[in-house]
C-alpha cells in the first residue's frame, strides 16, 4: 500500500509517502518568519500553507519516485489544530483523493504522534505505554492495539511545551521556547533553583501552571525592573525549570509502570526532542527493563509521514471512510476509552 500523507495543523507544512512501512518522502515546510512575531499567526500560517502545499506534494511526488496514478489512499491531518490551517491540508487532500477516486482518511494529529514510533525500523510492541507531549497536549496514554487507546492522564491547564514557551518569552530567551530552553540548560546548574513539582496525588495528570507561575515570581525577586538578568542566570534557570518538567513528566510514567503490566514505552510529540527527556525516558525505561522507542527528531514534530502511517493502519484495521461526507471531521478521537477500573490490562 502507498499511502500520501498530508499535514498542516499548525505552522509546519508536510507532505509524505510511505509504502508499507518504509518512508520515500517526508517534507516539510517550517514557518520561520512566526518568530518575528513571538508565536503563531493563524492568518499568515493559512496562507503559507496555500502557497506551498501544491508544490511540496509534486516534490513529494518526485522524491519518493511515484505518480498520483501509484497512490492508492491519501491521509490528512483533521484537527486538533489552528483551523483556518487544517482546513488548507484537509480540503486540499480530500479534493485530490475525490478527483483521483482515492481512499481518503481523516486523520486526528494526535493519534498520528502516539503512533509515530512504528515508523523507527525497531517498532514499539503492544500493549504500550505512551508519553506524548507537545506544544499543546500532555498525555499518557496506554495503548493496547491500533484502535484501542486508554487515556490514563492529561495536563490540567498548561502543555509542557506550552510552559517551555512561556518561561522562555518570560526570561527573554524568545520564540520558540523549547529549543532556546533547552541549549541555555546545557550550560546550566539543574538544582540551583528547586523549582516545585506538581503532584496529583493518585492520579495521572499533570500540572505545570504552578512551575511557570514559580519562576515568574522568582524572576521578578531576584531581578527587578531593570535589574538585567546574565548569561549564567539564564542558564540556571532554564536548567532547573528543564530539570522540574522532566521530573514531574518521568514521576507519571513510573507510577503507570508500577501498576499496568506493558511491552513497551515510547516518547513521542515536539518534546520529545529535548535531549534531558530523551535520556530520562531511556533510564526509566532500562530501570524497568521495558523495550524503549523514541521517534527520530524528524518525526517528533507535525510531520506527515505519522499522518501516512495512522491513515495505513486504520485502513489495515478495517476502517473506512466516505468521501461524500460534508461535515469537518470531529477533533476528538473515537478510538480513545475511559481507563480501565482494573490495575492491569
């Protein structure tokens, strides 16, 4: 099966082919000129997408040495997402597949990261235990099958990578957040500051308000109005906010490793990039003794080739989809269950 993949949930246009389980083609297309303005733009992020998205699928095309006529289904990217920029990719894939008479698969963005890892030649093993954080969700999620998902935990106000992002704009380090995050933390002292670590109590959710509100208060005592914060500043603070994230990410994922019984674990979404979560994740995963899987960087972030992938698996689930239906697609995924009462699977 060859498989076209198409993504535009946010500032990233994507365009993949896969073929079984091998990736021909991966584009992507960052909005970059985002940072002059410390965020995404929705507006200018739907239009980027316009002007691009025609010519990245015929280099797409070109690069995985395929044809429309080759494609036997084409998957989009249905939500969540800046809607405007959905609309872009959806509506683009979905006219495509009813002029070529294509099978077309609306794909949920975040049901294509927790699957990202069986696109790593050593693919994760089910049931599995998944950590998906990014910009604008924090889950952990067991995973017993391609359409069984049972979601264990979830932030209660801020993303993780949604704090990254505003501590970085609060100490100045700039848009985007996770990356300057992370290089300052290198240089820094991870245990300078004890920055607090949310815990729910009995529960697997997280919370990160109250870490970001910790180094707002701690920036505005010990550097006042006009008073500048320096380099090494900076470095600690990254650091040690990093260092919290982590932690209170990590402390989830053991406690569900004490209580259900899994194959595998695997780290996916745009923080899965930072390298101090990456390590971790790893240790935790060898102190358990459990077969580890962590996406390539390239696939960390919004890309297609995990849209091509969960729009493959669905379609070799049964799935199906129609083409003659009007309405945009719901955002919330069917294949999400409510926890088991049960401590084990």
């Amino acid at each position: 099966m060859i498989v076209l993949g198409i993504e535009s949930s946010c500032d990233e246009t994507s365009v993949a082919v896969l073929k079984d389980d091998a990736v021909l083609a991966n584009l992507i297309s960052s909005q970059d000129f985002h940072i002059n303005f410390g965020g995404v733009v929705p507006e200018l992020s739907s239009r980027a997408h316009i002007q691009i998205i025609t010519s990245l699928v015929k280099e797409a095309l070109a690069t995985a040495g395929c044809t429309l006529d080759d494609i036997d289904a084409i998957g989009a990217t249905a939500g969540p997402g800046l809607i405007g920029a959905l609309l872009v990719g959806y509506t683009f894939a979905r006219g495509l597949a009813f002029a070529r008479k294509k099978k077309f698969v609306p794909v949920n963005h975040i049901e294509g990261h927790i699957f990202s890892g069986f696109l790593m030649e050593e693919k994760p093993e089910f049931p599995l235990l998944v950590l998906a954080v990014s910009g604008g969700h924090t889950l952990l999620l067991l995973v017993k099958s391609f359409t069984e998902i049972i979601k264990l935990g979830s932030t209660i106000d801020d993303a993780a990578g949604e704090a990254f992002d505003k501590v970085a704009k609060m100490i100045g380090l700039g848009y985007p957040g996770g990356p300057k995050i992370q290089v300052a933390a290198e240089k820094g002292d991870s245990h300078k500051i004890p920055f607090p670590i949310a815990d729910l109590k009995g529960k697997y959710d997280f919370s990160f308000s109250g870490l970001k509100t910790s180094v707002l208060r701690y920036v505005q005592k010990e550097f006042p109005k006009e008073t500048p914060i320096l380099e090494k500043d900076f470095n600690d603070i990254a650091a040690s906010f990093q260092f919290a994230v982590v932690k209170a990410l990590l402390k989830k994922c053991e406690l569900a490793l004490r209580t259900y019984d899994v194959s595998s674990m695997s780290l996916v979404g745009g923080v899965a990039a930072n390298s101090a979560l990456r390590t971790s994740f790893l240790q935790l995963g060898e102190k358990y003794k459990k077969k580890v899987v962590i996406p390539d960087l390239e696939y960390c972030g919004d890309n297609a080739a995990m849209i091509a992938s969960r729009a493959q698996s669905l379609l070799n689930a049964g799935e199906s989809f129609s083409l003659e239906t009007d309405a945009f697609p719901n955002f919330s995924s069917k294949y999400f269950i409510n926890p088991p009462l049960a401590n084990s699977l």
